[in-house]
C-alpha cells in the first residue's frame, strides 16, 4: 500500500527526550531548556538538518515553572528558529502531544509545512525542591499540583475533598470494578499485573524515570514506602510527576524527508486516529464504570485503520492511574498478559503532567522502525475527559491527509442521561461511586461519597475519618460498597455526611 503524493505524506522522522537529574536543585534545567534539548535530540536522531528550516513549532504546555509561560517563542529563540506557525497548548493535558502529532499531520497534508516540530517538557522535581527551600507562613509544603493556576480550589465538588486528579480517578476505579463484577482483592490483582508490567517495560527503556521491576504485591499493598494516596490507590499506582524530563519529534513530508537523505527504515508512517471528550465538569458524566469519549476514539481509530487487537503489535494506553487502561484494553481487548506501554507508564517512565505521551512517541517510533508493525497510541487527559488515539506504523498505512479527527457527535450520542446535581439533598441514597483520601502517615483523613438520590439526582455526601465503621465499610473489600443504601444528613454548616444503613 502506498501514499498517493509524498509531499502530502506526514512521518515522523525524528524523536528525542532527555532526564535531568542535577545533584542541586538550582543547576536542573527549567522546562525550556528541556523542549529546547528533546528537539536537538530528536534532530540527531534524524540525521539530517531540520529545525533550521522548520516551518510550524508546537508545545505542549508547561505547569511547573509558570512565570515562563507561554514558552513556544522562547523555545524557538534558545533553538535560533523563526517558524512561521508557532502555538502552545492552552493546558498541559494528557492528550496534548497526540493532539500535536495529529494537527502536524494535517498541516503537511494541507501543504502548509514540510517540517513540523513538537515538544514538551516538565521540571516539576528541580520546581518542587526549590519551593521546598521556601516555607509557608502556614507551614504547609508547597504542591505544584494543587497550587497550579488553573486548578479549580473552591466549589461544591472541591468542598468534598474532589480537588486534582489524584482524588477523582478513584471515582472511575471504583465503579469500574463493581461493573466488572470484582472482588477489591480481585480489581487491585488487575492494577498490581499491569503497572508490574509497565515497571518490567520502564526498567528496559533508556528514557524512563524509575528503572527498578518492582512486583504486583508491593504496587498493590501500602507501606512505608508505598503509602495510600487515595482508596484503592497507592503511591506506586498514581502519576509519578516529580520529574525533570523533556520530549519531543519532528514530523516531515515524505518527500522533505528523502530530500533530507534521511534513510528510509528511520521513518514512522501514521493511520488514522480520533478524538473525543467528555464534559470538563467531572460530576456532570453519565457513568463512572466507562467512558462513551474514550471508546468512541480508541474504536473509531481502529475502525478507521481497518485493524483488529491481534494486528497490533505495541500499545500505549494512558496509565495516570489504573482505572484508564482497564478501561482501554476493556475496548480493545487487550489481554491483561501483554504489556499496555512501550515507554513504561506514568509511574516508572515518569508523569511530566501533560507531556508523558510525547516519550510514548518516542518509544513507540524505536520500536516500530525498519518494521511493518502497528502500534496504537491512546492518551487521555484531565479527569478523565479528553481521549486521543492515533495508529503508527513501521511501513505505509494508506493513510490520507488531512483528516478529519474530532469524532464529539458519535461520542454524545452513546452517552446516556446525565443525572441532575442536587446540591442540597438529604435522606435516603445509594452509593453510585467512593474513594477515602489518605494522609501521609497512612491514616485516613476522610471520605466522600458520590450518591444517587431516590429520583435519580447526584449528590456527594463525606465521610469524617472519625466515622471508622464507615470507612471500613468501603475499604476492607468484605462486600462492595458501590450500590448499597445509606442516609445523607447535613451538619451544622451545611456539609453532607453519609452515613450507613
């Protein structure tokens, strides 16, 4: 199978990423010079000279260090570019380097570039202990996350614990095992497999931050070193952010990359691919054991290719926390024995907020090329909202461009009724989803309950760490929380408190 005009031919025709581990925090490299190197890199990688006449600069955006922001104009001085189309994402989300890859596609298709470079970088490590120099009036460590000027820190949802993504995937982890009809015991042997996996693929993978195999017990089980983050989540099974890393590629037509003299077997060919999302309000979803966004993009995208799973030969499915590659492989039909990452998930390779999926592209261009193989690239970004796939392949995949990836109306359309947000209920409910939020001896600080209202509204109600017959109930695995009755009443200020039948 052949492309009808290798002008109009997008491939990737470059890749580089970069770890910066400084033995004092002030030497690291900020997010700059981290795009800044990815992109030297990814030049090398070509082997031929590229960024000088680069046509379109692309970047993913930065959290860590945001008095530098925007970044694009400054990563194009440090490289001595002046390309005429230049942008930086409006957030730093998951999904944003496939976006990127995807959008530069289209623009060689279109003929409006010949050489199209993207990046990212995080240096979220080198941010946090040079804030740690810096105490707080209140003594509180700063938290890049939660600090970030974006996040959303008053509000019905916040005012129950529901702040970052750490306490709202748990959400999806939760219902998600009750509709597969698993144990607790049997939901965490799932996650414990797969990130024990990803750690065996990270440890083999130059780029990764943590490069120790580490076994599906010790993922699973809290410890010292492995605390509870938020129920059923450890440290080990969440988005490893303390990070400096930076990646990026470069994407060329065929033809500007044969005229570069760039050989042939270094180039990566892309399929088809689909985006959808879900509505940026977490409690304004139809379900939390499943997302019509998410299946939407990776089905579309394989429907699109004409590929079936068992074609596949590598996958990447985003991996910030467990829930969203059960999710994935549930779609694709993905056996539980074959690793779900090229690069080693967000855990060991490392979670540079929105940036991971650029070193998936790196990993995923080394492991396709000189071949015919297909590998699929699925990323997913803020809290469990917006999903891109995309298919690469070692040889030609037929592939016309531009195309058309925004897939939103057959999304919709398989979502079922949002429920009505009653902010101000009280009596009888039953558990819809859960999680208990963790400090960081290991004892529960609290809960929060999201809960169906006898006409079917959504409402939350928490749960006071004193309540330890409540908290038990949801955690000790001895029958499932999800979808078992209890009473919502109010306190003195207002808050709603669950208690148990």
């Amino acid at each position: 199978m052949s492309q009808a005009d290798p002008e109009l031919t997008p491939v990737i025709a470059g890749v580089g990423q970069i770890n910066d581990r400084p033995d004092h925090p002030g030497d690291g490299l900020d997010p700059v010079g981290l795009m800044t190197e990815a992109l030297r890199r990814a030049e090398s990688d070509a082997g031929g000279e590229l960024l000088s006449n680069c046509d379109s600069l692309a970047v993913v955006a930065q959290l860590a260090w945001p008095q530098l922001n925007p970044v694009d104009g400054k990563v194009a001085e440090a490289l001595g570019i002046e390309p005429a189309h230049r942008m930086q994402t409006a957030m730093p989300n998951g999904d944003s380097p496939i976006l990127l890859l995807h959008e530069a596609a289209n623009r060689i298709g279109r003929g409006e570039g010949r050489i199209c470079a993207v990046t990212g970088g995080e240096a979220l490590r080198t941010a946090g202990q040079l804030a740690a120099l810096k105490k707080r009036e209140n003594g509180d460590k700063p938290n890049a996350l939660r600090d970030a000027s974006h996040r959303v820190r008053k509000g019905y949802a916040q005012s129950y614990g529901l702040v970052v993504p750490t306490d709202v995937y748990p959400l999806y982890e939760n219902a998600g095992r009750a509709a597969y009809g698993q144990t607790l015991e049997e939901g965490q042997a799932e996650s414990g497999t797969i990130w024990a996996a990803m750690s065996q693929v990270a440890a083999a993978s130059p780029g990764a931050w943590l490069r120790k195999p580490v076994g599906a017990d010790e993922i699973i089980t809290p410890g010292d070193s492995n605390r509870a983050i938020a129920f059923p989540y450890t440290k080990l099974q969440v988005a490893n952010s303390s990070v400096n890393q930076g990646a990026g590629f470069i994407v060329t037509s065929l033809a500007e990359a044969r005229r570069k003299g760039i050989a042939e077997d270094r180039l990566v060919f892309l399929g088809y691919g689909a985006a959808a999302h879900e509505s940026d309000n977490f409690l304004a979803r139809d379900r939390y054991d499943a997302s019509p966004s998410l299946a939407t993009s990776i089905e579309r995208t394989m429907e699109l290719n004409g590929a079936n799973s068992e074609e596949l030969a590598h996958v990447e499915l985003y991996s910030c926390f467990p829930c969203v590659p059960k999710m994935a492989r549930r779609v694709l039909d993905w056996p539980l024995d074959k690793p779900t990452t090229v690069f080693g998930g967000l855990t060991f390779g490392g979670g540079p907020i929105g940036n991971y999926m650029s070193h998936a592209v790196v990993a995923m261009v080394e492991k396709l090329r000189g071949t015919s193989d297909k590998g699929l690239l699925f990323a997913n970004g803020g809290y469990a909202t917006h999903n891109h796939t995309i298919l690469l392949a070692g040889a030609p995949t037929g592939a016309t461009f531009p195309q058309e990836f925004d897939y939103q109306a057959e999304a919709d359309s398989r979502r079922g009724p949002v429920p009505e947000l009653d902010k101000d209920y009280a009596g009888p409910a039953e558990i819809e989803t859960y999680t208990v939020y963790y400090g960081r001896d290991g004892s529960a600080r609290s809960g929060v309950v999201v809960a169906q209202t006898p006409a079917g509204a959504r409402t939350l109600a928490a749960i006071p760490a004193s309540d330890e017959a409540a908290i038990a109930f949801l955690t000790d695995g001895k029958c499932e929380p999800v979808g078992t009755a209890g009473r919502i009443e109010r306190d003195a200020e207002g808050l709603a408190r669950w208690r148990l039948a």
